[in-house]
C-alpha cells in the first residue's frame, strides 16, 4: 500500500513507556478525514461476533476499510485511533485484528477507553479513527 501521507512522524521519545501496538504520537500535514464510530454491523445492519470480541474487532475494521477507501484513503493513512471495549477481558481479541490491518513498524497513535455500554448492548467494540490525505 502506498502511503498518501505528505508528513508522517511515529514518534516514540526516549523516557516514555514503551508502545504496545500504537505510537505516541504521529504528526502528519494534508487533509484530515474523521471516522465516526465503526461498530460490528454488516452492510446490512446485522451484528457480526454476537458474543465473539474477535469477530467483532474484524468487522469494525472492514467497516472502516470500507468507509477510508470512500474517503479516498486506507489503513495505511490512519494516524489515530480511539478505541471503545466494554470488557478489557476483550483487549487481546481487538489487538489481534488491529495488528491484521495496521503495520506494527509505524501504528497510528490509539487511546483506549473502557465503558459501560455502547449504543446497542450486544456490541464489545467501538473504534473511530483520524485519517489524513495529502493536501491537494
């Protein structure tokens, strides 16, 4: 995959734990396109994983696969993640599917959030995402 980043920076400082999976930070410069929350729906709305953090994690990224290439962008152009599990039980399930589709070399920045609840409550996992496309 080519990169459509202009800038991209992983930065990982010295004094810093070490990332498991995510960089510290990224900067970038281009255009931003902001992914809402990609839940574990099919295109036809019907939930993927009932009860299967795994499955689950997978359809939301071929969700947001999906809604990056309308955007003109991939995977590759994600600079941040913000992560939603209900169970942290749950946590190595998600990592597995995001390290499927990002590379460990240079991974978006991520934050990770446990809630409640998510607006439906068969749903483990919401993920949304900041992308950048070059400037035009």
């Amino acid at each position: 995959m080519t990169k459509l980043l202009d800038v991209q920076h992983h930065i990982h400082p010295p004094g810093t734990p070490r990332p498991n999976g995510y960089s510290h930070a990224v900067s970038f410069s281009g255009a931003t396109v902001m992914v809402s929350g990609q839940v574990p729906l099919d295109d036809e709305g019907r939930l993927v994983g009932a009860g299967d953090a795994l499955e689950q994690s997978r359809q939301v990224f071929r969700n947001m696969r999906a809604v990056l290439a309308a955007a003109g962008a991939s995977m590759a152009d994600v600079a941040k993640l913000t992560i939603f599990l209900t169970d942290m039980g749950d946590l190595g399930a998600f990592r597995e599917a995001r390290d499927e589709v990002f590379d460990a070399a240079a991974p978006p920045a991520s934050s990770l959030v446990r809630v409640a609840g998510l607006v439906s409550p068969e749903f483990r996992i919401e993920v949304e995402a900041v992308a950048v496309l070059p400037a035009r």
